[in-house]
C-alpha cells in the first residue's frame, strides 16, 4: 500500500476504527517519513560527498520539516486537504515540501482554535489598543517649500527629485486607542531612516539629517495650530496626539461573512460578502469574480476585516481552495518574526504579501516588494526586491482608557 492510499483509507475509517489503531496508522506513516528522510540524506551524501556544507543540511531539514507539518494536525483539516489532493506522501530524494494549499490548511486548523477574541469593538467607556509597526517609503524636501507654492512636501508612498529633496524608507511605531466613534489617542515614534543607496544618505547627513513629516520641527511648527491642535507630545522622535473622533465612524464588522471555507469562498467569488467598515475589491455590486480577484478579496477580509477565529481560519480554508495561490515560506517580517506570506497582486511594479504564521494561524501583517522598479517611475532607482512598504501587528486589546497598554490590560 503507499502513502497516499493509507492517508485516504485512514480517512474513509477515522470513525470507526480504535483509537489505537489510527495511532498505529499514524506511526507507520511517520516511520515512511523518517525512512523517506534518511534516503534523501543518503542521495544528498553520495553526490555531494561527506564534506557537504552546513547550510546544505539546514536546507534539507527545513524541507523535510516543512514537509511533515501535515502531521501535527488532524480531522477536518488532513480530510480536506487528501480530497483536494495536496499532502505531498511521496518517499525517496524526490520528496517534495508543503503546497501552498497543505499550508493554508495547516493555518486553517490553528486559526479556528484559537481563543483569541470574537470582536475588537470596544465597549461604553472603553478603548481598542493596537500597536504595530511601519514601514513606508518617504520623499520630503528640506527646507519646506514656502506656504502659498504648488511645490509638494512631501509624501509617504513616493519619491521626489531635486537639491532639496530627500528619500529613505521611515519606519514608525504606532500606538492607538479608539473608542466606539473613532476618537482617542494615536503615538507614533519614528525610528531610525534606511536609505537604499550610501550616496542618499551622505547627502541627508551632508545637509543636516532633515526629517520627514511629521517629525520635521519647521513642519511641526508651521502646521501646529491646524493638524496638531491637541497634540500632547511634538517633537523630533514623537508625534502624540488625541481627537474626539466622528460620528460616522464605524469599526470592521465581518459578523455576517461565512465562516465555512467553502460558502465563504463561493460568495467572494459571487462578491457577495456582507461586511462594513472596509472597501470590498469587487465593489458592492454582485458580479462572478476571477480567482485572482477571489483571492484579493479573501485577503482584504483577512487584512482589514480583523477577522474573529472562525472567520480567519475559513479565509485560510477558503484560500487553499483556490488554483495557483502562492505561498513564499520562510520569510521574516520587520519585527523579526517568521512566517509564510501569500502572494498577492502586482500593481505598479509592487507585489503584496500577506504574512501569517502557518503553525498558529496569526495573522502578522502585510507588506509591499518591489519586483518591477522599470514598471514605476516613482520608484526608479530603488532596487528590486525591496520592502517598500510593510505593516506588522503586534499587539492589540481592549483598555479603559488612553494611557493603558495591552499588556496592563486585566
């Protein structure tokens, strides 16, 4: 019998055979692994010779671990992925790593167990506290140009040219507590700029290492009265400031989104996901979405929705029933944790991926590589493969009142 037969006659027999027996299932396929394993290192050994590099090894195992993953979680999650034809069985030097869709799944089974909470909404009197970290691409000049010329700042998100212009990547701590209508406190601390050429930042420090807005002291003062009437901290590392916010405000609510993998993929695709507080990619209009269109939408939900555990894991479920997603493994997001990443849409050169953790299904953030510079003038000169821009999630919970963290909340 090979693998792939045991996996599906375990499957068909989940119900009905002992409990001791389906361990002894999963032993022996374990053993069929461990034995695949030690051929592959075998082969490796007798081509590459016993002087093999180290790093060679550590590539093995990685691909062997990722491989085995499927192991670590069972029932509905191991059922779906054998039908959909994804876990990778085979035995000797030809074994394969995870799909993308074994991935998803693996981070379908953690999502849905999570015990993570059900709403961000805050109640009366209480606040949302989020803290997450940025990192955007930002051209400002220096001095400012005067008040009354069409000569722009600067912006996040472009670059500029010229004497007086400067350019770097700007990375930011964020800080926020929101109450129910969109007021509270926003913090944000700069950290230290990341220039993608040394000639760009000798020319920054050669003119007195400018800021960009809105840590620039002349923009600060300048704009003081009208954009930071309430700040309670202003300077060149912290921008801190509070607002009553706006009566139309509204929090993501995905409280009427599917939360089985199959309905909620078949209504993305029929752009007929009932949410608020968010953009659908689709428009609102119901219309047949292609999969590529399918899967941004999925992903919009997971970005912006801050999906409740159920609904994330049906995104992961739903994700990994869609043809030709792919996942990058192994990457590491700006606050240096590891994950996989979906590949999303490439729009002016840039390709977003989403990062999650496949083993807990958390979702880490989202950033923006740039693939194609010669496909955007506003990144010309920028290399490729740089992260241009990316927003990682650290922490959030709900706090009453503005000067609690999540980590002091009870």
């Amino acid at each position: 019998m090979d693998d792939l037969t045991a996996m599906q006659s375990f499957r068909a027999e989940r119900d009905v055979v002992p409990a001791e027996a389906r361990e002894a299932i999963w032993r022996a396929l374990e053993a069929r692994m461990d034995a695949a394993a030690a051929e592959a290192r075998a082969f490796g050994e007798a081509v590459a010779g016993s002087t093999a590099a180290a790093g060679s090894a550590s590539r093995r195992r990685s691909l062997l671990s990722r491989r085995r993953r499927p192991l670590a979680f069972a029932g509905a999650a191991v059922a779906a992925a054998v039908a959909a034809g994804v876990l990778v069985l085979s035995s000797g030097p030809t074994a394969q790593p995870a799909s993308a869709a074994e991935i998803l799944y693996e981070a379908a089974s953690a999502a849905g167990a999570s015990d993570a909470p059900t709403t961000i909404v805050p109640g009366p009197g209480q606040f949302l506290y989020r803290e997450e970290q940025r990192l955007e691409i930002h051209g400002w000049r220096h001095p400012l140009p005067p008040e009354n010329s069409d000569i722009p700042d600067g912006g996040i998100g472009m670059t500029l040219s010229g004497p007086h212009a400067y350019n770097a990547l700007v990375p930011v701590t964020i800080e926020s507590w929101t109450d129910s209508r969109g007021g509270g406190r926003h913090r944000e601390t700069l950290g230290t700029l990341q220039f993608w050429s040394k000639e760009e930042e000798t020319r920054w420090k050669a003119a007195g290492s400018p800021l960009p807005a809105p840590f620039d002291p002349e923009y600060q003062q300048r704009y003081k009265a009208t954009a930071y009437p309430d700040a309670l901290e202003l300077n060149s590392k912290v921008v801190d400031t509070e607002g009553k916010g706006w009566g139309n405000f509204n929090f993501p609510d995905t409280s009427k989104v599917p939360t089985e993998a199959r309905t909620l993929r078949q209504k993305a695709e029929a752009n007929e996901l009932e949410y608020t507080g968010f953009n659908h990619v689709g428009g609102k209009t119901p219309k047949q979405l292609d999969p590529q269109e399918t899967k941004e939408e999925l992903l919009n939900v997971l970005q912006e929705g801050f999906p409740a555990p159920a609904l994330q894991g049906a995104i992961f479920g739903a994700l990994a029933e869609l043809p030709n997603v792919k996942v990058v493994p192994d990457v590491t997001d700006g606050a240096g944790r590891q994950g996989d990443a979906i590949e999303g849409r490439i729009e002016g050169g840039v390709q977003s991926q989403a990062i999650f953790d496949p083993g807990s299904g958390e979702f880490l953030g989202w950033r923006g590589v740039l693939v194609d510079p010669a496909a955007s003038p506003t990144y010309g000169g920028i290399p490729a493969g740089t992260v241009i821009s990316e927003r990682d999630f650290l922490e959030s919970a709900t706090v009453d009142s503005t000067q609690e963290t999540g980590g002091e909340a009870g």
